[in-house]
C-alpha cells in the first residue's frame, strides 16, 4: 500500500489519474491518497523527511537527482549504522526482516517518468518540462514519442531513436544536438539546389514557338485586304 498526499499529479478529489492507476496495477498495489491536515495518516514519513532535512541537507549542494541520490546513499552508509531509539536497533539490523516481509516486483516492468506523442514541429525541437531539445530534422512533420527519466530523454519515431540528450534539471534551456544542426544545414541547401535546379529545367523545357503556328492552331487565317 502507498499512502501519498493528494496533489496534481496523481489525481485530485481522491481520484487517481489513469497513468497512476496503471502503475498501481502493475505493481499489484492500492494508492491511498490523504486529505489535508492529515499528519497522523503519515507520520513516519513525515518525522524522516524532518530527520533528513536537519541532518543530511544542510551545507549540501546538487547538480541532479542523480548526485542527490548518489550522496545521500554515501550518507546513508554511515546514518543506519547509528542506534535508532523508536526501534532500540539500528537500521542496518533492521533491513532484513523488512525485505523478507515485502513482495517481489512483477515481472513487468511499470511505466515511469514522461511519455507525450507529439508531431514534430518545423524548428524540429520538443520541449520536457521547460527546456527544448533537438531532434533530427528528418522527423519533421512526423508523430514523435518523446519519454524522458531522470537521467535522459529519447525521442522515437516509428521505433526508431531520432533524438538522445541527457536530461538537464535547469530550466528554460534549449538543447542542441551538433549532428542535428548539421543535417538541419545540409537539408537546406539540398532544397535550394534543388528548387535552383527544378526551376533551370522547366526554364530549358519551355519550347518557343513561331506566331504562324498560333495562326494555323486557331485557323485565324490572314486578313481581307478587299478594296471597299
């Protein structure tokens, strides 16, 4: 069972979204969502985002959720080692019997992070959250899946990976891939030489024809020269 407050993101007025209610039967799971001014329904949950809001975050810069992640369990190594008084054990001796308790994942894999379909615009950019990145320009005008993690986003179109970028957590950037703005260039200059090029031939093609020839196409014959 989670328990989770209830916000945008996972539904309001105690309805979940359809994206969540996949995951939750997925993973064989119930969704509980909380009203407000509720703190007895998660206290625990409450009381350890305290203990690491005092403890682990102050002095602490981050460059992702990745470095978050990967300095909080450097930190963590060393916290679970300290006498809990709540459970009289440390949590390093408490892991286990936790573990045994839980259920094994499904075998299928949930959904997770950002999923749109979208058709690729002409500036041949999607945008995730508020930043932009590129896609290669051959998509143009093509449906695209665009599904980002916390560490990357991919663009697919037809299964096919059009567009890799690690995700960057700043805000209101526009990501270029090098290789797509060199096939955005080479694609321009193909279409000019080819508009130039179609433009020389038709102008080689127009035949040029004698004004006698329009005289005997609509039999227009030569005019009466009959003395009045």
């Amino acid at each position: 069972m989670l328990v989770w407050d209830s916000e945008s993101g996972i539904g309001l007025n105690r309805r979940l979204n359809a994206t969540v209610q996949a995951f939750a039967g997925t993973l064989g799971t119930k969704i509980i969502q909380v009203g407000p001014r509720d703190p007895e329904t998660k206290g625990v949950v409450e009381r350890t985002n305290g203990y690491f809001e005092t403890s682990f975050l102050p002095g602490r810069t981050f460059e992702s959720p990745a470095d978050f992640n990967t300095q909080m369990a450097d930190w963590l190594t060393k916290a679970n080692t300290r006498q809990v008084r709540r459970i009289r054990a440390t949590p390093v001796e408490r892991i286990g019997v936790d573990r045994a308790a839980m259920l094994a994942l499904p075998p299928v894999v949930s959904g997770t992070g950002i999923r749109t379909h979208v058709r690729l615009p002409r500036d041949y950019y999607v945008r995730v959250d508020s930043n932009d990145y590129s896609v290669h320009p051959e998509a143009i005008g093509r449906l695209v899946d665009v599904s980002a993690d916390l560490v990357s986003v991919t663009v697919t179109c037809n299964g096919r990976a059009v567009a890799t970028h690690a995700r960057s957590w700043a805000r209101r950037l526009t990501i270029t891939d090098l290789a797509h703005k060199s096939a955005t260039a080479r694609l321009r200059a193909d279409y000019r030489t080819g508009a130039s090029r179609g433009a020389e031939e038709t102008e080689h093609q127009v035949a040029l024809r004698a004004l006698p020839d329009y005289d005997a196409l609509f039999d227009t014959g030569q005019p009466d020269t009959a003395a009045s």
